[in-house]
C-alpha cells in the first residue's frame, strides 16, 4: 500500500472549516484513500474514502486532487468534539489490512 | 445504528497468562479484523479473518495469538501466555465484505503486570 504524509498537529477555532491535508504521491490507479479518526483511546471511527471524485457525507468532504497525489479532508464547521487524531490511509480494498500512520492530531479551540 | 462492541472494556492479567477478548462484530458482516495499539503508538494490524479462515496476519500475530469465531456472533482473539509488551489496546473491527468499509469496536485495555 502507498505511503502517506500527513502534517503531525494542526489548530482550528470552533465553528470554522478544518482542512487536512495528506499526500500520497505514490498512490496506484486501484488504490482508495480512507480516511478515520481517533477520539482519545477510542476505536478508530471512519470518516469518508473516495478513489478519484470528491466525495461528502454528513460528516466532511474529501477532495481528491486530479493526479491522485494528495486530498484534504474538510470539517465544514469544527466543534470542540471535533478534536482528534485523524489518519489518512491508502489501500487496495477495505478487506486488506489498513496502515494507520501517526496521523493528525487535531486540536478546536473555543 | 449496528456497532462492532467489545468486552471486557479492561482486563489486567499476570504475565505468563492466557487471556481471552471477545468482539461482536456488525450482525451481517463476514470480515473480521484485530489490530492493536501500544500506549502512544500507531495502530497495528494483527489479523484478518474470513469464512473461518485467516486471510491475513502481520508479524505481530505469532504463535502466542489465535482467532476464532466460536458461534455466530462473537469473535475472540487469544494469547496464550502473555507478555509484559502484549500490555496495549486491542481493537476489533468488521466489514461486510472485502470491499466494504471497516467499522471498529471501542477496544479492550489490556494490562499485563
């Protein structure tokens, strides 16, 4: 599976947009890009995946740049509850084993 | 909404001891997964498991560890006789098929003293 490179810590005020970057210049033409956070010690929760389209859900949007080599998840409007590690993971199909790097620790601010 | 649940939420054991979690996965999932994460570390993936079979394991997974599926709906990972560094929290998680989305459990704290 592709590598990725995601920023180690990052700062949003409440109420704002939280745009996570993420690259993975050497994702392959198969390969989807998940992404999941992680809320203190709890249970990765999965946010959104896409292949090569913007995708969104209730919970963000995912824009996918047009060579694939980087995306950005986006928090519309981040609350406190917001606060997290999230992952940005590359991989053929979900039933493979997932590769959680360190990820982005996510800190909203009041 | 379905959810992966796991128990015990802690267990603390003695080293050298066998210890037992357990998981529900999601009722009509059929790929079921185990990964854990030390204190401050990533999360790692131990083992894949899929019609009574495993279908993937990493390094960690060795001979001290097992997965079965006793009955219908739960799915338990063993280690047989364990290790201060097994000390981490073990997470269950499913999907319903291969290329369906893996939905995680709460995880279980293991302590190993």
């Amino acid at each position: 599976d592709a590598k990725t490179t995601q920023p180690p810590s990052m700062d949003c005020a409440e109420g704002r947009a939280a745009n996570l970057p993420c690259n993975h210049s050497t994702i392959s033409g198969n390969e989807y890009v998940y992404w999941y956070r992680q809320i203190h010690s709890q249970g990765p929760q999965y946010i959104i995946h896409g292949l090569k389209n913007n995708e969104t859900n209730e919970m963000a949007s995912l824009i996918i740049t047009e060579d694939r080599k980087s995306s950005t998840l986006i928090l519309p409007h981040a609350t406190l509850r917001d606060t997290a590690v999230y992952y940005c993971i590359v991989g053929a199909k979900a039933g493979n084993m997932l590769t959680f790097g360190g990820g982005t620790r996510l800190m909203v601010k009041p | 909404e379905p959810e992966v649940t796991q128990t015990p939420s802690h267990q603390v054991t003695q080293m050298g001891q066998e210890v037992i979690l357990r998981c529900v996965p999601i009722s009509n999932h059929l790929y079921f997964y185990w990964y854990r994460q030390i204190l401050g570390q990533k999360v790692e993936f131990l083992v894949s498991f899929y019609n009574n079979e495993i279908s993937e394991k990493s390094e960690i997974f060795d001979d001290q560890f097992s997965v079965e599926r006793p009955d219908g709906s739960n799915f338990t990972l063993k280690i047989r006789s364990t290790k201060l560094e097994d000390s981490a929290m073990y997470f269950c998680a499913s999907s319903l098929t291969s290329q369906e989305t893996q939905y995680f459990g709460p995880g279980t704290r293991l302590l190993v003293l």
